[in-house]
C-alpha cells in the first residue's frame, strides 16, 4: 500500500522535533492496552470506549467522549485532558480514510496530536498522528 507524503510525514514516529505529550500519551497508551486486553479483539467499538471512560475516571483524568466538533457534524470519540485526540476503530484494516478522518479532526479542532487505534488488530499498534498544519498539494 502507497501512502502519499503528508500520510507518511504525519505518522511517522521518527520525526526530528522533541515527542509531543510523552507522559499522557503513555497513560493513554497503557490504558488502551488494557482494555484490549480485557475486552479482546472482536467487541464493539462503543463496548471499547465504554471501559476507556471508566478507565479514564479510575485515574482522576479529564476527558470528553464523543465530543461535536464545532458544527461540523464530525464527532471526535474522546478528547484527554484537552490536549489528545482519540479515535477508535474496530475494523478488519485502517484505510487512508481512517487516517485522513483524524487528520481534519485535528485541524478542526486545533488539537496538536491525535491517536488512531484499531481494536481488531491482534497486536494493538496505536498510531500517533500529529496536525499538520500546512498541507501542501501539487
């Protein structure tokens, strides 16, 4: 699968300037690592959420779930501490789609970092996407 240049650049984890979040995005990741072990990898995407929120208020950890962005219809799954977008998957494969969706989530919501995370996969591999704030198109 070819993915274009903004794709790659957003994802990849190797990008030179200093990790954005590092600490709430290892809590983030921890908990969604628990809840895929918990839950498996063939419940609902709602049923992962629902343990996630109880997860989240088990910390103390400020949250929104299913937070409306703007008037723009589109619906971010939970937003941490108000700084970390998350967006949950339970679907057989990620498609660009998938990447793009949380791509304009955070440039609609002015969220520097998101976290896309696909609950079907056997091995969870959250994938951090950060806003790119010029895209470029030739």
């Amino acid at each position: 699968m070819r993915m274009d240049t903004n794709q790659r650049i957003a994802t990849n984890s190797t990008i030179s300037e200093k990790v954005i979040y590092p600490e709430l995005s290892y809590t983030i990741t921890g908990i969604l690592f628990a809840v895929h072990n918990e839950l498996g990898q063939y419940s609902r995407e709602k049923q992962y959420g629902d343990l996630i929120e109880k997860h989240l208020e088990k910390i103390s950890m400020s949250y929104n779930r299913e937070f409306p962005i703007g008037d723009t219809g589109n619906i971010l799954d939970f937003i941490v501490d108000n700084k970390i977008a998350i967006e949950l998957k339970a679907t057989r494969t990620l498609t660009k789609e998938h990447f793009r969706q949380i791509q304009n989530y955070l440039q609609q919501s002015g969220l520097r970092l998101g976290m896309l995370v696909n609950f079907r996969q056997k091995y969870l591999k959250p994938a951090r996407i950060i806003r790119i704030d010029h895209i470029h198109h030739s």
